[in-house]
C-alpha cells in the first residue's frame, strides 16, 4: 500500500500542476502521513542534510565553467576548428556537430547548453548549405545529450550523490559509451544524409587548420585538465569543477580576450539560476528518498519482481523499458532523484555492478531529453533554431533509434562498459 500512496501522490501533485521539487515534498508528507509520522521537522532535516554535501559543490562550478565557456568563445573555436578538419566530407557538417558535442560534452556536462552552442553556429550553416533542416536539428539535439554521459557530468554527480557511488568511477565508465553514442550518430547521419543535394565546404589546407587548431587549443585543454586530474588522482570531481571554472574564466578573459569584467555579473547569475533550481530539486528529492528507504519501498519492489532477480540480463531490460516511459514525462534530475533510491537496492540484491547501472541509467535519462512531451533538449534546439517543435520531432527519430540501439546493446552486453570502465579507474 504505501507503493502506492508513493506514486498516486506524486504523480497527483504533479498532474495538478505543482512543480516536481514541491511535488516530492508532498509526496514525502503523504508517506508519512500515511505512516503515522507526520512531522515537519523530518522535513527541514532531510532538505538540510541534502544540502550539505561537499561533492555537490561540483556542481554550481560546472555551470559555471560552462556559462564562462560560452562567453568566453572556447565553444565557438572548438566548432571552427572540427570545421576546418571535417566539414569538407559529403555530410561533414553532421559530422562537425558530433565532433563538436562530443568535445563540448567533455567540458560543460550539460546537454541543453551544449545543444544551444551547436544550434545557434551550425544549424544556419547546415541550412545554407542545402542540408534537410529537420533531421540537422534532430542530430544536433540527440549529438547534445552525449554531454551527461562523458564526463564531467552534472548527472553522474547528482546520481553519485543520490546513490552513494564514487562518482570519479561514474566518471570514467562514461567515457566508452558516450564515445559509442557518438559514433553511431555519424553512422546514422551518413546514411539518412547521402541522398541530400547538398553544397560542400571548402577543403580546409593544412596551414588553416593548423591556424584553428591553435587557436583551439586552450579550449581543448580543458577536458585533459579535468579527466586528466581525476584519473590520477591530482583532484577530486569537485575540485575538478573548481579548475574548469577557473580555467574558463582564464582563457575566455586573459587568452581569447571575448570576456569581459562587465559581463562576469550576467554570466555567474545565469550560472546561480540554474544552480539554485537543480539544489532546491535535490534536497527535495533526498526528503522522499530518506521515506521511501523508512517506507521500505524498495523491499516491496523488490518482491514483485522477484523472479527477475537471478536474471540480471533481463531484470535490466525490464528497468531500462521502465525508465524510458518515466523519461517521456519527467526531466532528467527528477528522474534520477526519483528512481534512484527505488532502483539501487534492487540492481545491488540481483549483483549488478552499480557503476555499470548508474552509467546504463544516465544514458537512458538522456535519451528520454529526446522525446516528447517533455523532451528538453529538443525544445531548446527548436528555440535556438527557430524551427517548429513538430519538425524536430519527425527530424530526430532515427537518431534516436539509434542512441535506443546502443543502449540495448550495452544492456546485453555489460562488459563494453564494464572492461575499459575498469581500466580507467
């Protein structure tokens, strides 16, 4: 019974309007209401504890270092310089877009900023050069949610944090698959784009590319920075997200010199806007969670799904179908806050490594950016472009079948994630 006091009372708050950070927060009183343990100091307490964990700091600093980075033009030179390497190829700019994201991704973790930065510089070029507007919008969203899986991600941290996993070992399992979304994105781009009638750029020669490619490099310093001190253990993610902010700041005002002291002011609001949604939604969450583990919810999943237990393989398909419908109608952190206390216990009874979970589930919490009704990302890349929400829709669905592809794959065969994952921690 209290499943379902858990999920009727959610999901009523929610269908009522009430935004998802309140909603859990009525969700919490109706368990305990339920339980006979009404008290509004369990409440304070929880959203309190909640906030007062340092590896959270990583994440103000992350966006931070991506709201510098845009500011600062490392983002711009990083699409000039895939540009001049690629954008000469027969549907080279498609491939400019994933060379791009998966670099951009590797700095900023964040898929709604990386998707606007590709937006607002390539879809006018793609649209120029006679390429189908649509599908370029829809590779350019699904190129965008690459960004919580490579890390730094805000996502991983955010899980980590929710789920009590070493996020440097998020981290470095993400790397592999993150490679491998995009890597069947330009597979796909190649072949739904060979029939456009499209103009080619110019060959870019050597001396030009060496040319962007100076004038990238500080910009592509900065994930050799981030991964680099989080391998080695120089830095933890947090200070990591310290670096990458300081970094930003460096390059964008002192090297290109496209940041200035009056803009500071703008950039580190939009930064404290985004923060102060994303802390208040998980101290919210942590209030819910700390009932469902009381509520002993996990334990009354657990025994539904029972028979699924000694068969990890298709206890994961079942969590992964499950966590594709939640991501048609919730944002990526409600998700993640919501699910991972119910999960987690489960995934650990039937010994699945919670790693290889934590990485399967961001990815499929990404894709679920792209797909309606809620579908963020693709509402972002129709903003920045102009572009109708319907077209972008019709524009992306075959990258995301593919990114669907890749996730079932890895869900049937953990060890591509589970070897190189491994390897680099």
């Amino acid at each position: 019974m209290t499943l379902v006091v858990f999920i009727v009372s959610l999901l009523g708050a929610m269908a009522t309007g009430v935004p998802v950070a309140f909603a859990l927060i009525v969700c919490g009183i109706a368990l305990m209401s339920y339980m006979g343990m009404f008290n509004t100091q369990i409440i304070a307490q929880n959203m309190m504890i909640g906030a007062d964990t340092f590896t959270l700091l990583a994440i103000p600093f992350f966006i931070l270092a991506g709201e510098l980075m845009n500011a600062g033009g490392l983002s711009k030179r990083i699409i000039d310089f895939s540009v001049a390497c690629v954008g000469h190829i027969r549907g080279g700019l498609g491939i400019v877009a994933i060379f791009a994201a998966l670099i951009l991704a590797s700095i900023s973790g964040s898929a709604a900023a990386d998707s606007a930065a590709l937006a607002a510089i390539l879809l006018p070029m793609m649209a120029r050069a006679g390429y189908n507007l649509p599908r370029s919008a829809g590779l350019i969203a699904a190129g965008g949610v690459i960004a919580p899986v490579i890390p730094p991600s805000m996502a991983f941290i955010i899980f980590g944090v929710a789920g009590n996993i070493s996020i440097s070992k998020l981290f470095m399992a993400g790397i592999v698959p993150g490679i491998l979304m995009g890597t069947v994105l330009i597979v796909t781009w190649l072949i739904t784009a060979r029939k456009d009638d499209v103009e080619r750029m110019p060959r870019a020669g050597w001396g030009e590319r060496g040319r962007k490619g100076a004038g990238a490099i500080w910009a592509l310093g900065m994930p050799i920075i981030i991964l680099g001190g989080i391998k080695f253990g120089v830095v933890t993610p947090t200070e990591a997200a310290v670096t990458a902010a300081f970094y930003a700041l460096f390059v964008g005002t002192c090297v290109y010199r496209e940041l200035h002291i009056k803009d500071l002011p703008k950039v580190i609001l939009a930064a404290a806007r985004t923060t102060a949604a994303i802390m208040f939604l998980v101290c919210a969450a942590l209030v819910s969670a700390w009932l469902i583990t009381a509520a002993n919810i996990p334990a009354e999943i657990s025994g539904r799904i029972e028979p699924l237990i000694d068969r990890p393989i298709l206890l994961m398909l079942v969590i992964m179908l499950l966590i594709i419908v939640v991501g048609t109608a919730l944002d990526l952190t409600p998700t993640i806050l919501i699910l991972t206390p119910v999960l987690l216990p489960i995934i650990t009874k039937a010994g699945i490594d919670p790693v290889y979970f934590g990485v399967m589930f961001i990815m499929n919490c990404c894709i679920g950016l792209l797909t309606p009704p809620v579908g963020v990302v693709l509402n972002v890349v129709s903003g920045v472009g102009r572009i109708p929400l319907g077209r972008v829709i019709v524009g992306v669905w075959p990258f995301l079948v593919a990114q669907l592809m890749v996730l079932l794959l890895l869900t049937l065969f953990p060890s591509i994630v589970l070897v190189p994952a491994h390897w680099f921690y």
